[in-house]
C-alpha cells in the first residue's frame, strides 16, 4: 500500500480479540503484536475476511475522508492485523492457515508464547519477593485428612542401579572442563532418541519405537546437536538422523555465542559439553490428530524425551539440564526451520560434572553399555521388533 495501485488486503488468520479492562485488545498471535483499538476495528476486519482492494470498504463507512480511512488500514498492516497480498507476511499467514488450520485457534498458544528471555537470578529473586508479599506460595502437596489412610510399605531403598540414577537426577549449572567422549554422545542420543525397534499397527503399518512414549506412536521429535566441547567431533551444528544413527553435519564452528542466545540469555550453557535442540515436526501429529487438544501431546512428548534424556546423562555419570525459556525463533533462524511445519520446543544439554559424579557406573555395566550402539547402526534391521499392538 505504498504507493500505485493499492495491494489487496485481508483479515490475518490468527487474530485473538480480548478485553483489557474496558479496551478491547486486537492480537496477531503468529507476530505476538497486539494492540488496543476502537471496538469498529472489528468491522473493519470483519469487511477484510477476504482480499479486497482498501477502497473496497469506503461505501461500507460513513463519515470518514478516505485517506484516513487508508491511513488506518496501512496502520492495520503495520500491526499485523491485517495482511498484504504478495508479501512474505501473508504467505506465513497461509502456510500457518494450511499446516496448523485443524488446531486454531486454540493451539495458536504455540506461536503466542514463542521467544521468552530468561529472568536473571537477581531480578527472578526480586519478582519472587514481592509475588510472597503479595500472597504465599500454594501448598506443594495435597491431603485428604478425613479419608480413610492406606499404609503402604516402604518403597524400595535404591540400592539398584535403576533406582540410584532416578534419584541421583538432578539440575546441573555448573561443570567441569574437559570434553565429553564421542561414545557417551552417541550413546545419549541412541537411548534418547534413537530408534530401538519397529512394531506393526493395522492400517499404518510399521512405526518405530523408542525408549520414550509418544502419542499414537507418532514421534514428532527431532533433535539437533550444538556440539561445543566433544572429543573426536568439530564444534558445530549437527542433525541426528534417528533412523541410521548418525549425525548430519549442519554448520561448522564453534557456537559458544549463539548457544546462549537460543537459551534466553542463560550464560551457564556456555560451560556444556553438548545442547540439544529439541523442535517438533507437528504434521506428524496433525495428520492422524485433527484437534487442538494433540498439541498437548506433542508437549508431553517432548517432556518424555527429556527426562530419558537426564536419567541416560546421569547413568552415564554426566551433569544434565532442561531448559524451557529459549530463543525459539533464533533456534528456528539457525536450523533453517521456519517454525510453522517444525519448531523449537525445549532445549538438553550435559556437561561434564564438577566433582564426582552423582551416580557412578561400575566398570562391567560400562563396558557392556556401548554394545547395541554399534549392532544398531551397523545391523538397523536386527532390531526390527514385529509385536502387533
Ligand atoms: C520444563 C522445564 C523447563 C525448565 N527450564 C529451565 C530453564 O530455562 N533454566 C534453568 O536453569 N532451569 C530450567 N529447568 C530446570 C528446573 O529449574 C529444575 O528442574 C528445578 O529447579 C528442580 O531441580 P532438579 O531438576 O535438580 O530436581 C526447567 C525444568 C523443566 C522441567
């Protein structure tokens, strides 16, 4: 609408329109601007639900000179709420309408929440005083006094070795130098997000399996390595091809700077051996799920891979970490995603722990432990499980 003919417009497909008191707030929820506006914007953007040339609505408003009428509508533009034809603005707006129309509006929550920067532990600390100020903390565990109380026996004390690294999990921030081995890499990934077997469903056919559960067996996740300090492998960005067990070679250099930024500004991952990104590639779900409610699943998968994820780190005698609060959109940038088909979702990483371990493996246990790697990515089909479900 610079200039000549006026481009055609139409209405953003991923608009959210609240209260805010007595304003009424108009939000683009793919861009996350929103502003607050006179309620007739709504008629405006209701006139625009297809394309049309901005002239088009002056028969439709009394009282307004068209240049204001153009002056509000290129305003409408700037904030996203509107969308010209032709532009990059409007292809994301289809793309989003096309991949992720099943789920709108209410998975539109994804793109609403991309992008958070971390609170520093100074400022964390200072919101968190003045939020106890305000009303204490809620209760961290439930109770039914009245009920009647079932004693159970001990659990069982975690003299195993499954049961030592549940609980010797835990958050690390801190680590020491030194590189992490090739082989626990490998073997990180392998048991988190490699591909352990195949089983057979009607209909579908085969689908794989993997140490984690997944929603309809759908596995949305895919991960990427920032690759910071492993012996035997440049820095760089790498791909895990889950299938063949490999890693694909994506960028090449050291990502210290970058690392921090895909973490919300986080500094300790700079220290990490390796950061994991995390992203989902959501057709694989909304194919079979046409409901906003597989969002959720999608989530809960992600969460899944994780906590796999800090129990191998951990039997492995590494210093794992979780991270919610990212970049998302640089992650996105760097991977050459465009955040619509495939998107960042959480974020791994491990380090080499300061000190001993939490968990220390006995040496049997660890030389059996790099077997199956090997067998899988040499034999893929050896692991080839026909369990029909
Ligand atoms: C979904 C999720 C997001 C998290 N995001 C962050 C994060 O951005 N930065 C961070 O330092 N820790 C993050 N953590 C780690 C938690 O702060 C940590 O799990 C919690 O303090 C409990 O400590 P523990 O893991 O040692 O039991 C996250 C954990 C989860 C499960």
């Amino acid at each position: 609408m610079a200039g000549g003919t006026p481009a055609r417009v139409r209405r953003s497909r991923t608009l959210l329109v609240y209260w805010e008191g007595d304003q009424v707030v108009f939000e683009n929820y793919r861009t996350r601007v929103a502003v607050t506006a006179d309620p007739q914007t709504l008629s405006i953007l209701n006139f625009f639900d297809r394309w049309r040339r901005p002239d088009d609505i002056l028969r439709h408003l009394d009282g307004y000179t068209p240049n204001s009428v153009r002056d509000a509508l290129r305003r409408l533009v700037a904030v996203s709420l509107l969308v010209e034809e032709h532009t990059p603005e409007a292809e994301r707006d289809a793309r989003v309408n096309k991949i992720w129309g099943d789920w709108l509006p209410h998975a539109g929550f994804h793109f609403a929440t991309k992008d958070l920067r971390y609170v520093g532990v100074r400022r964390g600390a200072a919101r968190l005083r003045a939020f106890l100020a305000r009303s204490p903390q809620p209760p961290f565990f439930k109770s039914y006094p009245r009920a009647k109380h079932v004693r159970l026996p001990p659990a069982d004390r975690p003299e195993y070795q499954f049961l030592r690294v549940l609980t010797a999990r835990k958050t690390h921030r801190s680590f020491s130098e030194g590189r992490l081995r090739l082989e626990d890499l490998a073997t990180l990934l392998f048991y988190t997000w490699g591909v352990t077997g195949f089983f057979e469903v009607p209909v579908l056919g085969n689908l794989p399996h993997k140490t984690s559960p997944s929603g309809g067996a759908r596995h949305p996740g895919e991960v990427y390595v920032v690759a910071l300090r492993v012996q035997g492998l440049r820095p760089g960005l790498y791909h895990y091809n889950a299938r063949r067990h490999q890693l694909e070679e994506l960028r090449r250099g050291t990502l210290l700077e970058q690392v921090v930024q895909y973490c919300g500004a986080q500094p300790f991952v700079r220290k990490a051996s390796a950061v994991f990104l995390m992203t989902a590639v959501f057709p694989r779900v909304m194919w079979k799920y046409r409901h906003a409610r597989y969002y959720r699943v999608v989530l809960l998968d992600a969460g899944h891979l994780a906590q796999t994820f800090c129990l191998v780190a951990t039997w492995l005698g590494l210093a794992p970490f979780s991270l919610g609060a990212l970049n998302d959109s640089l992650i996105e940038k760097d991977l050459g995603l465009d955040g619509i088909g495939e998107s960042a979702i959480y974020v791994t990483g491990v380090g080499l722990p300061r000190g001993r371990p939490a968990f220390e493996r006995s040496s049997s246990s660890r030389r059996s432990a790099s077997l199956p790697i090997s067998s899988v990515a040499s034999r893929p089909d050896q692991y080839f499980m026909n369990s029909s479900r």
